[in-house]
C-alpha cells in the first residue's frame, strides 16, 4: 500500500513525545498504511537517539513508533525524484536531508508532513501539510 503521508522529523518526535496533542489526533484519523517515515528520517530519529540524555528511553520510544508507522526504504526511485530538487537548489547547501526527504515523498507520492512548511516551501513538486494548523 502506499502511504498518502510521509512525516518530516519534527512531526515523529510530536509522535514520540506525545505533544503537542493536535498532531496525535490527526495521526489517529489516519487508516493503518495510510502514514510511513522516510529512511533519512529514522536515520535523523535514530542519531537524535544517541544524543539524547536517556538514549535507552529514547530508542523504545522510536521502536514504538516504527510499530505504528513503517519505514519507507529509499530506493532508486526515491534517488532520481531527489536528483531534480538538489539540482534547482543546489545554492542551498544547508539543508541536504530536507532535499532527500522531500524527494522521498514525492517518490511515494505522498504528501509531506511537517512543522517546518517555510524550510520546505520551495521544493518543486512537493506537497505539504502542517497537522499543527487548524483544519
């Protein structure tokens, strides 16, 4: 099945953290498969585990969370969807997992869920959504 969302980083930690409550309940109206994480994403998940001041914590809280919410791999299809948009922003050298997560969703044809709509605004051919606005 693929997934209609793809969360950005600081949607996943709301998840983890339970906070703030919106994002909970939008996630809950979600259909199982309906929602997956981009691998660059569990591998910004899992580095933030390790710097984490109780990792052991940390990483029961993302395997929890991967339960509810599959990785989605990063393939070949994935690198040639990413391959344009590093491309148009090839200026923007600060922001490179963005450029791969964005590329990711729009691989999957998912739209991207995230907090940082203004750090993904310009990324051609991505659709976004805040499930901290109101609906």
């Amino acid at each position: 099945m693929t997934p209609r969302y793809v969360l950005d980083t600081n949607i996943c930690i709301y998840l983890m953290k339970h906070q703030p409550p919106q994002v909970a309940v939008r996630f809950a109206q979600c259909r199982r498969g309906d929602v997956a994480i981009s691998a660059i994403t569990y591998a910004e998940l899992a580095f933030g585990v390790l710097m984490a001041q109780n990792p052991a914590r940390e990483r029961r809280h993302l395997r929890q969370l991967v339960e509810d919410i599959p990785v989605a791999p990063f393939d070949t299809r994935a690198g040639d969807t990413y391959a344009p948009i590093r491309m148009a922003l090839r200026d923007r050298r600060r922001d490179a997992l963005d450029k791969l997560i964005a590329g990711h969703a729009i691989a999957l044809r998912a739209v991207l869920v995230t907090n940082n709509v203004r750090d993904f605004a310009d990324y051609p051919g991505l659709s976004i959504e805040n499930w901290l606005d109101a609906p």
